[in-house]
C-alpha cells in the first residue's frame, strides 16, 4: 500500500512540492486556463445558491482568486478568507473584502469562524483523507448555510477509443496518483459523503467543457502535461513522443476527445434544531 493509500504524504511529495510547484514560471497561467474553462460556470452554481450580499465565503486553495474576487465585485458577498498553502498568486491583486490566509488545509484546525459559504474547487482530489476533510470543511458551515466541491471526473472507460489524448490522460492520473496522491476515483461519490458529513439536503450536476483548439481548457491540459510530464513518463504508459503528439492532437481540428468533467456538489448545513 502507498503512504498515499494510507493518508500519508505521497512519495513524490504533496500537491506543489514534486508537481505544479507555484515558483515554477506559468503556473499561475495554467491556474488560469483552468479558471477560464469553468469560471462561469462555477460562479453561476454559487449565485444561484445564494452567495450575495451579507455572506461571508471561505475559499479555500483559492489558487489565483479568480473565484474570491468575482465572489466579491460580481455577487456582492461581504467578505472572502482565501486560503492557500502559497498565498503568492492570491497577494498579487488585493481587493477590499478579500483577505488572505496561507495554511495546509489538512491541518486540524486550520482557521476557525463559520462562514455562509464554504468552496473547494480541483483541491480535495489532491489530498489524502478527503473523507475526514469534507467533516472538517461542513463543519466551517454555519447552520443555513453551504459547502460547494468541485472536482475533476475522468470519462475515459474501457470503451473509449483509443486517441493521444486519452493514452496522455491515462497516464496522467497514474502518474499522479504514484506521485502526489491525486485520486479521482471518489468524486463521483460526492454527494454521498457530503449526506455523510451531516449535510442535507445535496446535489451535484457535471460540466464537460469543448476541447477545441486554443480553447482554455485544451490550453489548460497541454500545460498540465507539461508539467507533470516526468510523473507520466514514470508510469511507463508513455514517451516523449506520445505526450508531443498528443499535445499537437489537442492542437488540432483532428480532436474528436471529451474532456475530464468538473463535477460540482454541494449540500447544506442544517438550521440549528433540525433533525438530519
Ligand atoms: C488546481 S489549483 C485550483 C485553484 C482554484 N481553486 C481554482 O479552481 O482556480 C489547486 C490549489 O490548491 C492549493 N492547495 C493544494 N494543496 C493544498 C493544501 N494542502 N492546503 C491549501 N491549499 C492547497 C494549491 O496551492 C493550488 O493553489
């Protein structure tokens, strides 16, 4: 069993150590082009929730704040904690109501307060223990309030035919999963486990952005690949080559690939006195 499996620090290190290192040049654009693929979408999902004046939101691997700051200026919220284990990105552009906090949100305790909104976005799949921390995250939910995750799903099956971007994408979350943990596998059971985490009631709905060419979210998986370019080399699955070939594929009219989805879910914290 991995030290991963067993909820320890994978092998290769954690998410920013072996892979997506934040002082390596661009990884705030590869944020970015992530943000540029589901912004609307995620900021539609959060509006349609509630989150406008009065709230105070927990963003939490805010990553770049693209999500804290139209929380702030488009919705109206009174104040966003954006928390991140490097805040460097976050500290870049300070606006009134956004205020920063740099912490490992594995770490019991790692703020305190209760908050109307609470947000993950492509951070828990990343982490060992995710069932002890959506308990931990439901608990930052004040009573009326919400817990919204959002996380990559892989549509690949074993039917999926075989193109460079779904040999890349195989290889990609084998070599992550052998290098920093990054597990999958388990997002689809989100509502589940926010219904265990004492939320009621929840839902969740998918969104599988175009992979077009020059779209964000191509963009956003060429620069993924690139950066984790050793862990999938690592896996044996591919070479050099295959990860070339899929990057000019993405590239090209010839993609005819479904992206990863992003599956968002979310689940309320009961008013004070209601029976869950
Ligand atoms: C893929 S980025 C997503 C950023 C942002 N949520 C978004 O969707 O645009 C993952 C972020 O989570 C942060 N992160 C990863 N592990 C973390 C941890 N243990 N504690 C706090 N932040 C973490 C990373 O530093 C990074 O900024």
């Amino acid at each position: 069993m991995t030290a991963a499996a067993r909820g320890g620090a994978p092998e290769g290190g954690r998410y920013g150590e072996a892979v997506f290192r934040p002082e390596q040049a661009g990884e705030n654009d590869r944020i970015d082009f992530g943000a540029l693929a589901y912004d609307d979408i995620t900021m539609a999902r959060l509006r349609s929730l509630g989150a406008g004046p009065g709230w105070r939101c927990l963003d939490v691997g805010a990553g770049t704040g693209t999500v804290s700051r139209r929380l702030l200026g488009e919705a109206g919220v009174e104040s966003v904690l954006a928390v991140d284990r490097d805040v460097r990105f976050l500290g870049e552009r300070p606006v009134p109501g956004l205020e920063l906090l740099e912490a490992d949100i594995s770490t019991p305790g790692f703020t305190s307060g209760r908050f109307h909104l609470v947000h993950a976005r492509f951070v828990l799949m990343h982490l060992a223990e995710h069932e002890r921390l959506i308990t931990a995250l439901a608990e930052l939910v004040a009573p009326g309030g919400v817990l919204v995750l959002s996380d990559a799903v892989d549509l690949t099956s074993d039917r999926t035919p075989s193109t460079p971007y779904t040999t890349a994408m195989r290889a990609m979350w084998q070599g992550l999963r052998a290098s920093i943990g990054t597990d999958v596998s388990w997002v689809p059971s989100y509502p589940h486990l926010l219904r265990a985490a004492g939320l009621m009631p929840v839902a969740a709905d998918l969104h599988v952005p175009a992979l077009q060419p020059g779209s964000p979210i191509s963009r956003f998986w060429a620069d993924t690949w690139e950066r984790s370019r050793p862990a999938m080399l690592a896996t044996g699955r591919v070479d050099d080559a295959a990860i070339d070939e899929a990057v000019r594929y993405l590239d090209s009219d010839a993609c005819s690939s479904l992206s990863a989805g992003m599956l968002t879910a979310w689940g309320w914290q009961p008013e004070q006195g209601t029976v869950v």
